[in-house]
C-alpha cells in the first residue's frame, strides 16, 4: 500500500508539466518530468536493481531515496483508532546511511544516465497493535499504518561516485582504514567497513597495504570533490497534517 509519505514526495518532485504515475512498457513511472524518469523509493534500493538497469539503458532516471531523520512515533488503540501515545523516536537518520543502500545497488550506480537523489525528512509513523495469526508476531507488536511527511530538510544529489567523497570525513589521513573512518564520523566500525567496501567496489578508493590485518586504502581513481561541487536540488519544506 502506498503511504502519504510516497505520495508527498511524488508531489514534490512534480514540477510544472510533469506526470505522475505513467506506464512505460512493463514499468509504471512514479514522475515523469520532460525527458526524465523520476522513481521514489523508500523501501530497499535492491527491491529497484533490475527497474532502473532496464530503464537507464535508454532513458535519464532520478531515483529518490528519502532517509529518516526524525521520526514522531504515534500509536492508535486499534486500526483508525483513537490516539493512545505520541513521542519522539530515539532513532535519528543520517545521510551516511546511503551507504547501507548502496551496498546493494553498487552494480546500478553510478552510471552515467543515472542521477540519485537523498531526501532528508522527518516523519510521522502512524501504528496500531498487529493481532496477526502468524506464531512470531510478539504480543502488543505493532503494524505501520501511514507515514506522513512533516518536512523535507535537505536533498543531495549524487551523480558520479565522487560525489560520495563528500560523504567521507574531510581529515581522513592517507593511507586510512575503516577505523579512521568510525573515529571521524563517530559510528561503529562495522558500518565504517561497509563504507570503505563501497568505495572499493566503486573504483573511488584502492587498497595499497596492510597495517598487520588492517587493510589500508587511498582515494583515488576519481578525484575527490568538495561539499561544494556535489550537485544539490533547492530545498523546499512541507507539512503534512497529522
């Protein structure tokens, strides 16, 4: 089921002229806007590999990944029912949290038609108690009614994989390893890891040694840019009543 969330985020990359959910052979197309194909998607980017490989083959596409900063928890007594609690997820999303994604879809992108945009947003997630049959469902779990959107803070665009240099910490020393990497940007090092196996897969850091079983790397293959030279789509901030 389409949530308001999806909805919203169609809406805003909507621009004049464009068309929303259009088929285009076996696809159906969230925005159409000119020459560019625009797909939202919230769930995992490897649910999308095989669609956007198809589409990029002949068409410009934007994929829009939104990420979760905040997020406003509010729970129902039972389906479309009564408010029972409303408070503040601990959880706080980060744009780094691409790299969780691009783990995999690193075989999509980049590519040269292929433009992939971060939507910085809070949220409210609407829940009710899930009294499904299945054994594991635990008591009182509950199930995702909605999610709203609340605000949009920021989108980034990525277009090459130096983009995603931007996204690294501007004192990594040379050569680093995934430690420097979790030290700088204060996340595990198992995330960190991820990182780096990122921008090895993608050609935008290399192994040059080990430090005893500490692989080391380098950028390079593709020049670094600055936070500057990343492309970025103006902002704009919606509300979305609860």
């Amino acid at each position: 089921m389409e949530t308001s969330l999806h909805r919203a985020l169609k809406q805003f990359y909507a621009t004049e002229g464009a068309a929303i959910e259009v088929k285009l052979g076996r696809y159906r197309i969230d925005v159409v806007r000119g020459d560019e194909l625009v797909e939202i998607q919230h769930g995992s980017l490897a649910a999308i590999r095989e669609k956007i490989l198809a589409l990029a083959a002949e068409h410009d596409v934007r994929v829009v990944k939104p990420i979760i900063v905040r997020k406003t928890l509010i729970k129902r007594a039972k389906r479309n029912g009564k408010i029972v609690e409303r408070r503040t997820s601990p959880k706080r999303g980060m744009i780094v949290d691409l790299f969780d994604e691009l783990i995999y879809f690193r075989r999509v992108f980049p590519h040269p038609r292929l433009v992939l945009d971060v939507v910085l947003v809070d949220v409210e997630e609407w829940r009710y108690p899930g009294h499904g049959r299945r054994r594991w469902r635990r008591k009182n779990a509950y199930q995702v009614e909605d999610q709203k959107l609340l605000e949009v803070h920021e989108v980034r665009s990525f277009r090459t994989g130096a983009d995603l240099t931007t996204l690294l910490p501007p004192e990594l020393p040379t050569p680093f390893h995934s430690g420097h990497v979790a030290e700088q940007l204060g996340i595990a090092r198992s995330f960190a890891q991820r990182i780096v196996y990122c921008l090895r897969e993608m050609a935008i850091a290399r192994q040059v040694g080990k430090a005893g079983n500490t692989r080391l790397y380098e950028l390079g293959g593709i020049p670094p840019t600055t936070p500057d030279d990343a492309s970025k789509t103006p902002t704009k901030k919606r509300r979305r009543a609860a």
